[in-house]
C-alpha cells in the first residue's frame, strides 16, 4: 500500500528509553546491541506501518513487546526517539498541543477498543463497528475517531 492512500503511516518509528536515549540513538543508530551496551532499552524499534480508513489494524504480541509504547508514539502521549507518525499527511512530530487535541479526541461510546472487556470480545465485535458495540464493558477510547467510517 502507498502512503498516499494510507490515513496513519509510521516510518522508521523508534522508542528508546534510558538517560540521554536520543543522544545516545543519535551515534548507536539502529544496531540494538550498541543501544542495551549503552543501558538502553530500546522498546520499540523500527517500525513502518500503513493503515487506511475503515481498515481493521491489530497490533498484537506478547507482554512486554511494545505495543502499548507504539499506540502511545503514535498518538504523541510519549515522543519518539526517531521517525515520523503521519496522520491524513500532516505529521504529528510537528503538530502543536491544540492540534494534537483535536486531532485525538477522547470518545465515550465510539471505539474500537474497550479497556475494560477482554481481547476476545474486542476483537470479535470490532467488525461490527465501534458504533454497534455493546456498552455493556463501560467508558471505552479511540485514540483514532477519523479512522472509523
């Protein structure tokens, strides 16, 4: 897929914590090893995705492998080390605090994805719709509102 056709795209999108973690990226790149010789930990690490609207994207993988690190990058609740995060061609590393607000609206009843329910339940309503979605699992969030049709 292209990224014209695509509303959220990461490229080459990096978290890596730990003290003076960019700094140390800066000279270290991507090679892992140099990064965890360092003290470093680097959480998330090279990622490029493409996700268009409407479409159902799933990160998934075990405790501990990222994938809240890499919601969190690309809604900017955390900075990345290195990348870019593209929302509708606008990349939101440069985006001000109001822009980011209004871009990543929090919703009550219109998500995708619910907290409090369990992975199965998320998943097997998810292509009904986040507007279908039972309440029944209380107060849920979508970190994406303009991915949804």
């Amino acid at each position: 897929m292209s990224d014209d056709s695509a509303t959220l795209v990461c490229r080459n999108l990096w978290k890596v914590f730990g003290a003076r973690a960019t700094e140390a990226f800066s000279t270290a790149g991507g090679d892992a090893a140099r990064l965890a010789a360092l003290g470093l930990v680097p959480a998330v690490r090279a990622v490029d995705l493409s996700v268009r609207r409407g479409e159902i994207f799933v990160i998934m993988g075990l405790s501990g492998s990222g994938k809240s690190t890499l919601v969190r990058l690309m809604s900017r609740l955390i900075e990345p080390t290195a990348g870019q995060v593209l929302f509708n061609g606008q990349d939101l590393l440069t985006a001000s605090e109001a822009e980011m607000t209004q871009i990543w609206a929090l919703q009550a009843a219109k998500a995708p994805i619910r907290a409090s329910c369990r992975a199965a339940s998320n998943s097997a309503s998810a292509s009904r719709g986040p507007w279908r979605l039972s309440q029944s699992c209380g107060f849920w969030m979508n970190p994406f509102p303009r991915l949804t049709p």
